[in-house]
C-alpha cells in the first residue's frame, strides 16, 4: 500500500469549516481586515489550509493556541472569496511524519490530494499585555512550491497570561529553541533549511549560559530541517544548506518559584522574541540562588585578551600594564555588546584610548591569567561588567590641565557637573595598575553645585605631582573622576595618597579592588570620566 492511500482516511477527517466559528470573538475582529491580505493572491474557489499550531513553538498554554487558531479561521471565513475554503489541518504533524517515513512520494501529494491551494503558516508569541499573532501564505502546489504568496505583520491580541504553563527548564528551552528558529526561517526565507552557528549576546551568568546552550541546540536542529510545507526538488536533496550566524540573547528574571526568560534572535535583518517561564526547582542546584531579592538575574564572567607589544622593552610593569588595560577594554566592549574579545596594541596611543572605555562599563570581579609569549605581554582576563551611567547620573564635564607631565608638575583635573549638584571625587590610576585617592584628603565625597568649575585636588587637599615609575623614560597613566547624584564614601575607592610617588605607590590599592569597590556604587546615578595622559621623565 502507497503512503497516500496510508494517509487518505485521515485526510478526509480533516474538517472542512464552511461558517465562522467565532464569530463574535474579539480576536476574530482584530484579524479581520489582516486576513484580507492572506487571501488577496488566492482566486475564487481557492482552498487553502492552516497549519495546525504546535505549543511548542510558542512555549503558551494549548488552550490559548486553539482560541488563536478559531479566531483566524473565522477571520479568513468571513473574508473568504466566492467558493472559496479553509481546512484545518490539526491531524497533519502525525500525517507528515508518516510520510517522511516512507519513501513513496513526496509530502507535497499530501496537500495536492486535499486540493488545498496554498498553506497558511501561523506564528504566535508572548507580549506584554498578550499575545502578537502573525501568518504567512505559502504556496503548495508545483508551480508555486515554497513560494510566499502573502504576509500578515503581527497584529497584537489581549489576553491575560498569567496563567500561562511554568514548565520544567528543558522543556522549556525547548519550546523557545523551536520557536525562535520557525520565527527567524518565516521573516528570513520560509522555503529554506539554515545550517546555524550561534553567537551568544547579552548578558551572561552560569545559569543563563546553561539554559541559553540548550535553547541554541533546538534553534539550530530546527533551522537544518526543512519546513514541514516544502519538498524540496530531488536534485537538491544531497546539498548541504547554506551557513549563517545566528545572534542569540537571553535575559533571566527571578520571580520566586519560578525564573521567566526573554529572548532575542537575529538573523541577518529578521529577528524572533520569544519567553519561557521555568520552574525554579528545575534549575540545577549549583547556580542557585539566583539573585538575592528577585529580579533580573546577575551578570555573569566574560572573557577577554589584552595583547601589548611596546616597539621598545621599557618596564615590565607598564608593558603587564597596558595588556591589562586593553584586555579591560574588550570585556567592556563585549560585556556592553559592542564587540570586544580581543584587543592588541603596542603604543601609548592604544593604552589611552583603551582606558577611556571603563567610562561607559566597569569590570570587576576581575580573575587573570598570565599567557605571555615572547615579544609580547598577553593577559586573559574573566569577570563581570556592570554599565556605568543612567537616567539619574550627573552630567560630567573633566579634562587635564595638560597632555604630558614632567617630574614635579601637579596633576590638576578641571570639574563641572550639569543638570544639577554631585558628590566627586579624583583618584589617579598609576603606570603600575594601582590607584590613589588625591582628593579630597576626608572620607566623605566632595559636594559641586551645578554649573560651577573646580579643580581637583583642590585648596585643600594634599598636592600631587607627577613622576613615570622609577627607570622608566615615559608612563601613560590616567585620572578618575567620580561624580554621582547620592553621596558616597570616596576613601572606600582608595587610600589618599603619600607625599612622594614611591609612598602613593607603596599605600596604593590595585586597581581590580578599586573596581570592585566603585562597583557596589549605584551606578545608574554615577559618571565616570577617564583621563589619560603621559608622564616624562626630565631630558
């Protein structure tokens, strides 16, 4: 017996619906004027079929999925062209997997036996106050095989989700796998297979990597399998599909018992969003808890390399310097989702611009691991990024009084803050990776009013001037200036320093505990600002 005479009997259970049956639903009237555009390339007497909704590619409860699915199927009935049809086909999975299984004919005689004329394929997804419902036409028969007829944009739907599964963590990866890869193959080309490679964005942590590599494993499964609605020529059959990157972002969100998660996908333009909400009992002990109070979840380790080649073999701890200072920069480049990995440089040049970075993104937490060949200082560096900077944070306006510094010249930063008064303060991030506090000589941070100018160290405050490290003829080094809208405690940063640079390089801390420190601040309410500048000993 043929595969077709296999699968006749269930073919004609489908039903076919000839009267609206919602046709007093709210969702039916939202889809309505939507629905004239599915039928718009279909003539009189067409049939087409609905792809049968599977929860999971949207990780939503079944019952809402066949609410979805009799909103449209009224909406595309009342719209419907003379003579015109819409079959449901909820018993096609089962069929098609049937058919695959043999080798008889090709899936497409399933659709042709039914006479139905082009598929309607429907994809739904979570959304704040509801659900977002989009559908896109497909051509079946042979002269139009794979070929998109028609789109619906995502029309939005109310409904309250609370009530929504919470599911075991790999089932729910698995939901959000198969979802984002059905969304992202609907808006990049519907007829194609993709072999994925994925490149992991966003924020990190050991529970959102475990759950991000299993929700990868499904999206890339699902993107190298050829949509259900396609057969593919036979002459095309042994091809391997074509490669692309696949950019995935995932956020965690601790809610108790359970843990949501929001993710992104991207390929080339098109881009999928889809949730999932997990039990917490289902998260592995080890990456437990989560947060302390709820919330989004922590950011976990980054990584990154920082590689210096000085054109000259100058001190050993400005040459360990400069790699750190770049292998920083990557981190925050990558933490913020701006590049990052890697950075490589061999002059002063590199170093200052490198050090302007930690403006915008912090490291800390910082674990280091020394991977020096010869002719190069090389620094790996794992930790956390936290963004500096928000809606509540000053307006700071910094710079040096000058560029290059000769042994004895002070070092003096020029402050203005804007939109409002700060608490600030000024430490100096030495050749050697430490930090000293030079101003102010208290505890406390220094209060500026808006609008007003102030130089640190100020009339007060001990003088500082400045000095390459001992042997060295040039140093690049950089002042800190802290400005934030609450007070803190600038001596918490780093101890004020000595009177002579080889007594601020004895009390200083490293600049990793300085991060650290600077770190645990409110840093939506804070500005950091990076001056680099050189150091020159006397000629």
């Amino acid at each position: 017996m043929t595969v077709l005479a296999r699968v006749m009997p269930l073919l004609i259970a489908l039903t076919l619906l000839s009267a609206p049956a919602v046709a007093g639903d709210d969702w039916t009237r939202s889809l309505t004027e939507p629905a004239l555009r599915l039928w718009a390339p279909v003539p009189e007497g067409a049939r087409i079929a609905l792809h049968p909704l599977d929860p999971d590619q949207s990780g939503l409860p079944a019952t809402l999925l066949i609410r979805v699915e009799r909103a449209l199927t009224a909406a595309l009935l009342d719209t419907a062209p003379a003579a015109s049809s819409v079959l449901t086909r909820r018993d096609l999975p089962a069929v098609w997997e049937e058919a695959e299984s043999f080798a008889d004919g090709p899936p497409r005689d399933l659709l042709a036996a039914a006479a139905v004329d082009a598929l309607v394929v429907l994809m739904v997804s979570e959304q704040s106050d509801g659900v977002s419902v989009a559908a896109t036409l497909i051509g079946v028969q042979d002269g139009a095989l794979g070929e998109v007829l028609a789109t619906m944009p995502p029309i939005p739907l109310a409904a309250d989700l609370e009530r929504a599964d919470v599911v075991q963590a790999r089932t729910g990866a698995r939901r959000l796998g198969v979802a984002l890869a059905e969304t992202l193959r609907l808006a990049a080309d519907p007829a194609s297979a993709v072999a994925a490679r994925i490149e992991r964005r966003g924020r990190y942590s050991p529970a959102a990597d475990w759950f991000a590599a299993m929700v990868a494993e499904h999206l890339v499964r699902r993107l190298a399998t050829p949509p259900l609605y396609v057969a593919r020529p036979l002459s095309r059959l042994g091809e391997a599909p074509p490669a692309r990157i696949v950019r995935l972002e995932l956020d965690l969100w601790d809610q108790g018992a359970r843990v949501d998660v929001q993710a992104r996908a991207a390929l080339g333009a098109a881009e999928a969003h889809g949730t999932a909400r997990v039990a917490l009992t289902s998260i592995p002990n080890g990456f437990l808890p989560l947060t302390r109070d709820g919330g989004r979840v922590g950011l976990g380790l980054y990584r990154a390399v920082g590689a210096y080649s000085p054109a000259q073999r100058t001190d050993p701890r400005e040459v360990r310097f400069a790699a750190r200072v770049l292998a920083r920069a990557a981190l925050v480049e990558d933490g913020l989702g701006t590049g990052g990995g890697r950075q490589t440089g061999g002059t002063a040049q590199d170093v200052a611009a490198a050090m302007r970075s930690i403006a915008r993104g912090v490291p800390h937490e910082e674990i280091w691991r020394d991977r020096s060949a010869a002719g190069a200082e090389v620094q790996e560096l794992a930790g956390r990024v936290a963004r500096v900077g928000g809606g509540g944070a000053p307006l700071l306006d910094a710079t040096v009084d000058r560029a290059l510094y000769r042994p004895g010249e002070p070092l003096r930063a020029r402050v203005m803050v804007r939109g409002g008064r700060a608490y600030i303060a000024a430490y100096a991030w030495q050749a050697d990776d430490t930090v000293v506090r030079i101003a102010p000589q208290g505890r406390g941070a220094r209060l500026l009013e808006a609008e007003r100018r102030a130089d640190l160290p100020g009339p007060d405050d001990a003088q500082v001037t400045a000095a390459p490290l001992p042997g060295s003829q040039e140093t690049v080094e950089a002042l800190l200036v802290v400005a934030s809208a609450v007070p803190f405690a600038a001596d918490a940063l780093a101890p004020a320093a000595g009177t002579t640079p080889e007594g601020s390089l004895d009390i200083a801390v490293q600049m990793s505990a300085f991060l650290d420190a600077f770190a645990a601040l409110d840093l939506s309410r804070v500005s950091l600002a990076v001056l680099p500048y050189r150091t020159r000993s006397g000629e």
